[in-house]
C-alpha cells in the first residue's frame, strides 16, 4: 500500500509551536516470546494497553527524539538516526528492555517519515518534523520486574522552535535545588522517569522567572550538570568551548554535532570535564542549551544563589560563537551546507 500523499497539508508552518498534531501514520512493531514482529504502519494515535502493563506502574520505558527537514530541493534529510539508535540501545540495556535492532529502528523511521511526507514542513518555514521513537514494557503484570511484552512506536509531529521566543531565541534558566538524576542512576539514559522527576523543578523555574530549571550535580551541587530538556555548552575565555562531563547527563546528539562544528568549523578548544558553576562563571563568554527540541538556544540569564547572573546586556545581539554554531548546524541539517561530516540521511 502506498501510505503517502506528497501535497503538503495546509498548516500555517511559520506559526508552527512545539505541540502534538496528529499525523495520518505511526509505525509499531511488537516484542513477544522473545522475538520483534515485522512491524507496520497503522492509522490510530490510540494504544490500547493492558491495565498491569509495567510502563504505568514501573516507568519501563525510553523514548528518543530526532527531526527530518525539508532541504531546498524539497527532500527529507534526517539527522543523525544511527546516534539516536545506539542511545535507545544503551537505555533499553539500562532498563532490561529487549534492544529493537537497527534494522526495525531505521525501516520504522523511514516508513513513518515516508507515509507522512505530507506533514514534514516546507524547506524556509523554519519548521521541522520532530521524530519520537518510543519502547515501553506492556502486558499483563504486577510485581516489580521486567514486561513479558513490548511495544515499538514512533509517531511523527511537525513542530517549530521548542522555547516560545523561536529561531536563535534567548532563555532564561534558574539552578534548582531538586536533583534529576544521581551518578549511577539513569540519568545518562532517556528514560521516561527522569522527566517526571523534573517537571517540579521545570514548574518552580517558570515561576522564579526562567525558561526551566538548570541541575547542578547532586552530590555537591557544585558542577554543572544539564538544562530540564537541553545539554549546556559554554564558551569561555581564552577561545575554550567547555562542555560540562557527567555520568548523570544525557548524551546529547546535538551537543555532540556542536563539540565538532566548535573544534573543526570555529578552531576553538574542546574541554569537556567537570565545570564549577560558582568559581568559573565569571570566564563563561556565552551560555547555550542544546538539544534536537531546543536545537541551540543561548542563555541570557542564569539564576545561581539568589541574583540572576547576566550574560548579555538588554538588547544586545546573541554573542558571535552561538550565532555561527546555530547557522552552521542548521545549515547541515537543512541541506543548504555541505555535510562534511556524512550526518544526513537522505529519506
Ligand atoms: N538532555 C535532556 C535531558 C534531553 O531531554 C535532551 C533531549 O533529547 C537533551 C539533553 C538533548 O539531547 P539531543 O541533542 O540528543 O536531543
Ligand atoms: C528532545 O529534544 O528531543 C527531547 O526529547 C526533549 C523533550 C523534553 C521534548
């Protein structure tokens, strides 16, 4: 059966937020007696999940998120799904969930994308289609152990900028004194509990003023750790792109991709280490959150034992090396650069 219809869908792309849309066809594959089904595309946004399922109870699941663009010739470019799929791996091992093989991973991304070409966004409408990959335990259980069976599905939304300002927006974040993960906890995976354990920090950072909340480790609470939904890198003095290292932050694709853009596109130093938020703020040149949602958003204020800490003035431009390393990143994904670095797919 072709699933797809190539006429666009008529949305305003340009206004488009970061919300769910329904779109015509998600992909699910099932794991049962061992094994992955072959999976296949199906019409209802709707699952129909058996009250005992482990995902309710124990939060046994994982999810991803990665986005597809238009380019200029109107092609689907994806970026960088091998990384997402080897992330699914590590927190599918973390949670003893069966691992989906990179076969069904990639063939279920690319029908999903394919089935719903209608609805990935126009190449100039600053909009993408937001991929969300998800794995979660299902079927009848009760007590604490891994599911019997197992659910693959990826749905697809088209979505504009995640923070509402759009584009290269500037944010706000406040350090929170709640933890988001502990150093041999899950925090270096993408787990569905690490954000529901975050959505009080999230809550309290909004009201302080800020756009969400900013961890620092949970041991000291001295060294940076990540943003709610978004890695943070920083530049700093003497020409450093600094990163902070953790066993208890995600492994952003994105900040991965920026580490190399830094390095290779603007000759700056990699550090990626331990940062002390206190004793270092005051060589921090520009503050980014990076993320596939947050794509790369600076940072204008952060909220550190009682003042906000500004680093930029009232009206003031976004600094020089977030403004390339945003315009150079979404050039690759969007096809209008040449990708060097062999991270587009061509769907
Ligand atoms: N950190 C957290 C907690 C996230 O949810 C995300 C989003 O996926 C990121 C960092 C950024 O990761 P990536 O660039 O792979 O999307
Ligand atoms: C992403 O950036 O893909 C994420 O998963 C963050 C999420 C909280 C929207």
């Amino acid at each position: 059966m072709n699933h797809s219809t190539k006429e666009k869908k008529n949305l305003n792309w340009k206004n488009l937020g970061f919300s769910y849309i329904k779109t015509d066809w998600r992909f699910t594959a099932l794991w049962e007696d061992g094994k992955w089904n072959q999976g296949e595309l199906v019409r209802s946004e709707v699952m129909n999940l058996h009250e005992g399922s482990p995902v309710l109870h124990y939060a046994q699941s994982c999810f991803e998120g990665l986005k597809a663009f238009s380019s200029p010739e109107g092609k689907a470019l994806l970026f960088r799904s091998n990384l997402n799929w080897e992330r699914m791996k590590e927190t599918s091992a973390r949670l003893m969930m069966p691992e989906v093989p990179e076969e069904l991973f990639m063939r279920g991304l690319i029908e999903c994308i394919k089935a719903n070409e209608a609805w990935i966004p126009p190449y100039g409408s600053g909009a993408s289609l937001y991929i969300r990959p998800m794995l979660i335990g299902i079927g009848e259980n009760l007590g604490l152990r891994p599911a019997s069976k197992y659910e693959f599905r990826i749905f697809a939304c088209p979505v504009g900028p995640y923070y509402k300002s759009g584009g290269l927006s500037l944010i706000r974040l406040a350090v929170t004194d709640l933890d988001r993960a502990a150093p041999q906890g899950t925090g270096a995976v993408k787990t569905g509990a690490n954000y529901a354990g975050g959505l009080l920090a999230t809550h309290r950072a909004k009201e302080l003023g800020a756009t969400e909340a900013l961890y620092l480790d949970s041991s000291q609470r001295r060294y940076l750790e990540e943003a709610g939904s978004a890695n943070i890198v920083l530049k700093m003095t003497r020409n450093r792109f600094v990163t902070p290292s953790s066993s208890s932050i995600l492994p952003s694709v994105t900040r991965k991709s920026l580490m190399v853009l830094a390095e290779q596109e603007l000759g700056l130093t990699l550090e990626e280490r331990p940062v002390d938020l206190r004793a270092e703020i005051n060589e921090i040149e520009e503050f980014g959150a990076c993320g596939t949602a947050a794509v790369l958003s600076p940072v204008s204020h952060v909220l550190l034992d009682g003042p906000w800490h500004a680093f930029y003035k009232e009206g003031q431009e976004v600094g020089p090396v977030m403004q390339r390393l945003y315009q150079t990143l979404t050039a690759i994904q969007k096809g209008e650069q040449e990708d060097k670095y062999g991270w587009t797919l061509l769907i």
